[in-house]
C-alpha cells in the first residue's frame, strides 16, 4: 500500500510522481508543504537538483569511508609537502635556459650568401634535405633581424639574429619573441630567439573560455573555475616540487590526484551523498589504474625516459623514478575524464530513483548500465583518438619510414602511449559498473518512511515525520 495523499510539486520542478523523494522539502514548510513557505526546502539540493533522500545510517556508512580517506589525504599533503623545488646550475639546454622579453625592432633582406648563413659549401646536390637547404641559403635571400631586449639587466640591449629563408619561423618587426641567454658566449652571441612571445593570445584564449563557462553553466562554471584554479595550484606547488625534491612519484600522484578531486568533485556538484558515492567510484577506479598501470609498466620494461625532456629532467635530477613519473601522469590524466563518467552515472540512478522509487536495486542497476553503455564508448574513443592526435608527428615519422604495425607498436615512444591509453581506458570502463552499482546499492537502502534528516530540512525537524512519502511495505 502507499500512501494517497502527495504534497503539490513546487513551480520550479516538474512532477516528478508519487513519492519521488522531493516531498521531504515541502513538508518543512508549513507542515502540509502548501503555500510559499514550501520553497526553502530547496536549499539543500546542491548544484545539480533535488536528490533523493538519504537515510542517517547510510550517511554514516558514507562518511565513515571518506572521513579517514580524507585525512589520510591532508596527512599526505602536510607529510610530503615540499619547500620548493630544488635548485641546480642551469644546463642552457632546452627549457634549462635563462631567457628574456624581446621585441623585434627591424628587419632587412640580405643576400645569405654575404652573411654566410649556411657556413657550408652547396654541392649542388638537392636530393637531400641538407643539399637543399645548403643551395637555398647560398642562393637566396635571408633576414636579418634587429632585436631588443625587453627585460633582465640587459634592458635596452640590442643584437642581430639571421633568419635563414628555409626557417620555419620568420620574424617580422615589431613581433614579441622570447630570447634565451648564455653568459658563457662571447657578447655578441650570447643572446638568441628560441620562440615566439604568445602571452596575449593564449591569455585572450583563456578569457573567452572562462566567459563561455559562467554564461552556460552560470554559478556552476563560477565554481568549476574556482576547482581549476584549486587544480592547477596543487600541481604547480605540490606535485611537481615534491617529485624533484625526490618524494615517489606516484604517492605524490595519489595524494595530489585524490586532493584535486575532493575539492573538485565537492565544490562543483555540492557536499552530498550523490557526490560522495562519485568520490567512491572515481577513488575506486584510480586504485585500479595504479595497480594495472604499475604492472604493466614494469612487464614491458617502459623507463619513461623517452624523449629530450624526459632525458633533460633525468640528467637534472638522477635520483627521479622516470617509470613511476610515467605511472603518475597516467594516473593524474585519467583522473579529469573519471570525474565526467563517475558524476555522470550517479546522476543517472538518482533521477531514476527519483522517477520510480519503487525500482530496486537491480533495476536501477540495470537501467543505469544502459546509460553507461553509451557513455562508455564516447568516452574511450574521445580518450584514445586524444592521445592518436598528440602522437600524430611520431606516427607520421613512422609512416615515413615505412615500418610495420608491430614495429611502430613495440617502440617504447609508440608502447609508452600505448600503456597509457589502454590502462586508462580499462580504469574508465571499470568506473561504470562499479560507480552504477554503488549508487544503486546506496538510493535503494534508503528507507523513506522514515523522518527526513537534518541535513535534508536545513537542520530543522520535519513538522510531520514521513507524512506525504511514499510507502513500499
């Protein structure tokens, strides 16, 4: 038998039918949920709706899982918590170089051949890249830059830099560069451009974002970028200066993984047990990405030392694990797509609750799963090409060189990627099932006969405990 009287539906929400769980916020009002005073039983719902009520005794199971994971976090950040980064002698190699603001002032064609751009004799052989790029630069016409420098203690400073007609890049007057400086060099080399100054467009770039998110998703997108901000600090000022200063890359990725995605996942979605049961699932599937990460990483041999960057901060730092640097960046990626299909799916079963509180568990299981279907193969095929496009320039090379499948598969630059995507794929994947489950298990023990809880009333007690919900025995 269920009950046949059901408090009016508040003129911000659809109906939601008989006993949909939202009765408990009107019922706070007047004690009968009529008239305006029903309204306020809205201030517990969050950032994405009215949830489903959840019982006193399934909040404390919750929290007696989060309550120690979340301190065993805040631990691990004041434990690992680095005094900065170390310092060492700059190499001037790669990204290890001082470097400056620069403006190019002026810019005149010369004749390469005046300049001796190239430094080496044509052989009149253009078959290959260097024979044509020998006879371009005997032969045509060069670029010599005029360029200031903007900052430093060399403010003022000018030198000439000769651009080679085959360059890539071409400097045009009045263009910002970023100059690199070598001490050791004599004076009038010792300042060069390595790249172009790019702070305007990328910061327009990032307002326009930040602009689209808060018109769309209004307060949500307020806080999402507050969560970014948050993510972004922990990794610049945790993360990276605890791995230099020779903490294990992987604790610190676990610690700082699980700190950026409390803080995300509570302040966009909101301090309840939706939420919580997301922060189960998402915490659930990066155990599973660690171990399989870590498994596979030592079965096929991967040193995670794979390129000139990888190569630069190994020889900086020796006492780095590269292999558990590798496992780190696999678990912090997978960690921004979990958060998606983790929310997502408990979600799902919360407003299927909401839309039939007599489903059980199986059934709302089942229909969730249906819904994770969907999602799971947009979400692996997003992953997997994501990682296709920024492999794109290797992939080529190897296509150049016409290796086979086997070949390009079994380099470590190809197998590192490999790795990557698969272990996080089978870690999303994985978070469906298990995140499904979770929610089912936790909105189908709820008993909503009983009196709606504190914290779903705003701390007050309900006026008649029960009445106007949905009874299933």
């Amino acid at each position: 038998m269920t009950t046949t009287q059901q408090p009016p539906f508040p003129p911000s929400e659809p109906p939601r039918g008989p006993g949909s769980g939202d009765s408990h916020g009107q019922g706070s009002g007047d004690g009968h949920g009529h008239g305006p005073g029903g309204g306020h039983g809205h201030s517990h719902s969050h950032s994405h709706g009215p949830a489903a009520p959840v019982s006193k005794h399934l909040r404390k199971v919750i929290a007696a899982v989060l309550i120690p994971f979340t301190a065993a976090v805040v631990v691990g950040l004041v434990v690992l918590w680095p005094g900065g980064a170390p310092s060492h002698e700059r190499t001037g190699v790669g990204f290890d170089r001082q470097t400056q603001q620069a403006t190019v002032t002026k810019v005149d064609t010369v004749d390469c051949k005046s300049v001796n751009a190239s430094g080496e004799t044509p052989t009149g052989d253009t078959s290959t890249a260097e024979g044509s790029s020998a006879q371009q630069q005997a032969t045509g016409d060069c670029k010599k830059a005029t360029v200031r420098i903007d900052t430093g203690k060399d403010k003022g400073r000018t030198f000439t830099e000769i651009v080679q007609p085959d360059q890539s890049r071409q400097l045009h007057q009045g263009e910002k560069v970023v100059v690199a400086y070598e001490p050791s060099a004599p004076k009038d080399l010792q300042y060069s451009v390595t790249d172009v100054n790019r702070k305007v467009p990328l910061a327009l770039l990032a307002a326009i974002f930040a602009l689209a998110v808060v018109v769309v998703g209004r307060m949500r997108g307020v806080m999402a970028l507050i969560a970014l901000a948050i993510s972004f600090l922990i990794l610049s000022f945790f993360i990276l200066p605890a791995v230099l200063q020779g903490s294990n890359p992987l604790i610190v990725a676990i610690v700082g993984s699980s700190a950026i995605m409390l803080i995300a996942l509570y302040m966009c979605h909101g301090l309840s047990a939706r939420t919580s049961v997301a922060v189960i699932g998402t915490l659930l599937s990066l155990i599973l990405i660690g171990v399989l990460g870590s498994l596979f990483i030592d079965w096929a041999s991967l040193t995670g030392n794979t390129d000139d960057n990888t190569g630069l901060i190994h020889g900086l730092y020796p006492s780095i694990d590269m292999s558990g640097l590798l496992l780190a960046g696999i678990i912090i990626g997978s960690l921004g797509v979990l958060d998606d299909v983790t929310v997502t799916q408990t979600s799902a079963v919360w407003e299927l609750h909401e839309a039939n509180p007599t489903m059980g568990w199986r059934g709302l299981y089942r229909a969730g799963i249906r819904i994770g279907r969907d999602h799971i193969a947009s979400v692996v095929n997003t992953l997997v090409l994501a990682y296709a496009g920024a492999a794109l320039p290797l992939l080529l090379l190897f296509s150049i060189a016409q290796s086979s499948v086997g070949t390009v598969a079994n380099s470590e630059l190809v197998a590192e990627e490999i790795v990557r995507t698969l272990v996080g794929s089978i870690g999303l994947v994985a978070s469906v099932p298990v995140t499904t489950a979770l929610a089912a298990l936790v909105v189908s023990a709820d008993r909503p006969a009983t009196a709606p809880s504190a914290e779903l009333t705003g701390g007050r007690a309900p006026a008649r405990g029960g009445k106007g919900r949905r009874r299933k025995r």
